[in-house]
C-alpha cells in the first residue's frame, strides 16, 4: 500500500496476499532518512537493497494480519506510516508478540 512516499511491496502493490509461513517479508520504498519500521511496539531496523528500497521480515499471528507499520528514523522519530493485509496459514503463526529491546 502506498501513503506517500511509503510504499510496501507484496504480490501486487499494497494488495492482500497469503503467506504459506509464520513470517513475510515486506519489500518497499520510503524516503533515505527512515532507519527502522515499528510494528505492534516492536522496533525492527530496514535491510536497505538500494538508495530508497528496503525489506523487512516481521512475524506474523494465525489468520489475516493488518500490519500497521510506522516508519522512524535514526533517532526514532516518526516519519510516516503504511498498511497491509497478510494472511498465513491457520496452522501456522505465533501466539503473541516478543519484544527485544532495540540495540
């Protein structure tokens, strides 16, 4: 889903799609200044494949997933946001989330 300047890439662009694991990873877009996605409290830092693009492997729960991802930068500020819906399997998935605090 688009939101700007923040794009996530999936199957189509910003479409739903199925998973056939417990996590996704999400490729995108977003301006240079970004360093780290915040999903659910759970800071996770941007692998960079380019000037502006960038992927993510986030876990996922059982079922449909709305990933609601805030973008921060290097000091954790927030830049901007953006959403999509990821399903995995009913067998799959964890139970509830586990925060690492952020190095």
């Amino acid at each position: 889903m688009s939101n700007g300047f923040f794009v996530i890439v999936g199957e189509i662009v910003g479409a739903p799609f199925t998973v056939p694991a417990q996590n996704v990873t999400l490729e995108g877009a977003t301006p240079v200044q970004v360093r780290w996605v915040r999903l659910d409290g759970v800071e996770n830092y941007l692998d960079w494949t380019g000037a502006t693009a960038w992927r993510v492997a986030l876990p996922l729960h059982r079922g449909k997933n709305l990933l609601n991802l805030q973008f921060l930068d290097y000091d954790k500020n927030l830049v901007g946001t953006a959403s999509i819906e990821v399903t995995a399997p009913l067998g799959t998935g964890v139970s509830g989330w586990k925060s690492y605090p952020a190095k």
